[in-house]
C-alpha cells in the first residue's frame, strides 16, 4: 500500500475542495478506488489529505486532487469535479433547440423531430434503445447528451462501450498493448469527443477516467455509479453481452444502446443481443425505444439513397 499527503491551506479551501458532508471526498475515493483521510495536526492546526491504496491509484487520485486544489487557488471559482477546471459561470446559455456548446462554441442541435425525441427520451429514460441505419446521429447526440448532464453534475463520469468484432484478425495476433490493438475499433467515439470537447479537453478528461471508452468484454464484473454509459454497434453484441452490458448499470446511472438491427457482423448463425433484448424489454418500466430511419441521415445526401436502395434490394429479397 501507498499514502500521500497533500496539505490544504485553510478550512475555507478544504470545504470549498471536499464539497457538503465531504461529497466531493466520497466521489474521488469511489472513482479512484482509494482510501482518503481528512487529518489535523496537533501542535500547528495545519489541515491536510492523506490519500491512501495501490501506487498507481493513489499516484493518480494525488494528482485530480492537486489540480483541483490549484484552479481553486488560481481563480477562487467554484471547481468542476470532472474537468479540473472552474466552471465558467459567464457562459452563455444554450438555445432552447440546442443540446451541447462544442469547445468552438457552435451549438450542436438535432436536426429533424425524430432526433428531437431521440434526444427527449434519452432524458427522460434510464434506458434508450436508438435503432436506426448509419448517420442518423444515434451515437453523436448520445455523446451531446453525455456531455450535457456530465456538465450539468448529472453524473460523475461518461462510460462508452462497443464490441469488437474481429474482421478476421483475432487480438491476441495484433500488434502492440491493449489499447494499441482496440484504439482502431474505438475511433468513431474519440472522433466524436474530440468534435465536441477539443482534443486536448477530451485527453485530460479520458486520461483521468472521467470519460472511459473500453472494449465491452473488458467491462465483466465492473457496476458503474453515476455515469452516463453508451454501447454503441449493439447489432454486434451476443445475447450474453447485452445482459451484461445493462447489468453493470449502478445506482444514479443511465444507458443507452445504439445499433442497426439491419446489419450485423456476428454471421448467419450468431443471434444479435440487441434484436433480442428489443423484444424481452418490451413494456419495461423506464426502458424506452426510438426508431431512426432514412429521413434522419444527417451525412452527404447520397447516403439516404444508397439507404433506400439497399431497403428495395433487402424487399426484393424476401
């Protein structure tokens, strides 16, 4: 085990730092998965962080805290717990259509009804299952919406998942660590990201675990509190991980499930997780559906008729 101590320099910094009834303390111990002591010395009265666990735990826990503790005394703002940063509270406010401010400063709005209501129900519901062909913005508005209540102290963290189907290559063959031979897999989610946050933003935060992308298989025998957590490529999932994907769900969290039940890259044989769990959560209390279609493509206009003319090809079929 490893402690480090970090000295506070006022009553005033540490209740501004830790947060009511030392929520904020509770949230770092959680999310880092480490021990962390509010301690006084006797003889000077001076206060101080005692942070205690796993080197590297305790190496990156030191660290959130540190930069937190440093924006506190740099500006005397209110600290954001998950961008390490004080909250500009003069920013403007988001027009009634708009969904997210990008770090460039457009506003990032649904662009037909459907999405309007894909963005409502992901609201409204602790589970959103968006169905719908490519570019429909199934995955980049989840992402905005992500964002938005991440911004808003909805939830503590953003978790996105996808599962890796091997086109032909298994892992184990592929060159390089872990996240070298997944990085591929995942770009469509850091392309969104660095869209939205700016690439230094999103590396700050994905550095620090606010904002976590791992393979779905790596996601086994973990519970996600307070996030915000997106599987994206459902159609690829099998039955067995959907179950799990929706059964790391933890208290004050939310899920979406995105995919195209169209198309999948399981094989003729593999049944997909997401076309069966769209009919066992039928009628679930707090589970909610929305269906995208060809209207809402929002890519090169060429996209939808190549949509609609794969749709007469798949009709002429059966």
């Amino acid at each position: 085990m490893t402690t480090k101590q970090i000295h506070l320099h006022s009553q005033e910094e540490t209740v501004r730092l830790l947060g009511e009834q030392d929520t904020r303390l509770r949230e770092l111990e959680r999310d880092f998965g480490v021990e962390i002591f509010l301690r006084q010395d006797a003889a000077s009265g001076g206060l101080s962080l005692t942070v205690k666990g796993s080197a590297a735990r305790v190496t990156r826990a030191a660290r959130r805290l540190r930069e937190e503790i440093d924006a506190l005394r740099r500006r005397a703002a209110p600290v954001d717990p998950r961008g390490f940063e004080p909250l500009n509270l003069d920013a403007p406010s988001l027009p009634e259509d708009g969904i997210y401010r990008a770090h460039n400063g457009r506003v990032l709005r649904p662009r037909t009804p459907n999405q309007r209501k894909y963005c409502d129900t992901l609201t409204a519901h602790d589970l959103t299952f968006g169905i719908g062909p490519a570019g429909t913005g199934k995955t980049f508005l989840a992402v905005a919406c992500a964002l938005r209540a991440l911004e808003s102290r909805q939830v503590m963290k953003i978790i996105l998942s996808r599962p890796i189907v091997e086109a032909g290559e298994r892992l184990g063959f592929l060159p390089g660590d872990l996240m070298e031979k997944v990085n591929p897999y995942l770009r469509p989610l850091y392309d969104a990201f660095n869209t939205m946050l700016g690439g230094e933003r999103f590396r700050t935060w994905r550095d620090n675990d606010v904002i976590e992308i791992v393979p779905l298989a790596y996601m086994r025998g973990r519970t996600f509190e307070d996030a915000f957590m997106i599987l994206d490529e459902a159609q690829n999932t099998t039955p067995e991980q959907m179950k799990m994907f929706l059964t790391r769900m933890g208290t004050g969290s939310k899920a979406v499930v995105t995919g195209d039940i169209t198309q999948n890259d399981l094989g003729e044989r593999a049944s997909s997780g997401l076309v069966r769990v769209l009919n066992i959560l039928k009628g679930v209390e707090g589970v909610a559906v929305v269906r995208m279609a060809e209207a809402d493509v929002s890519r090169h206009a060429i996209v939808k008729r190549i949509i609609r003319a794969y749709d007469r090809w798949e009709e002429k079929k059966t």
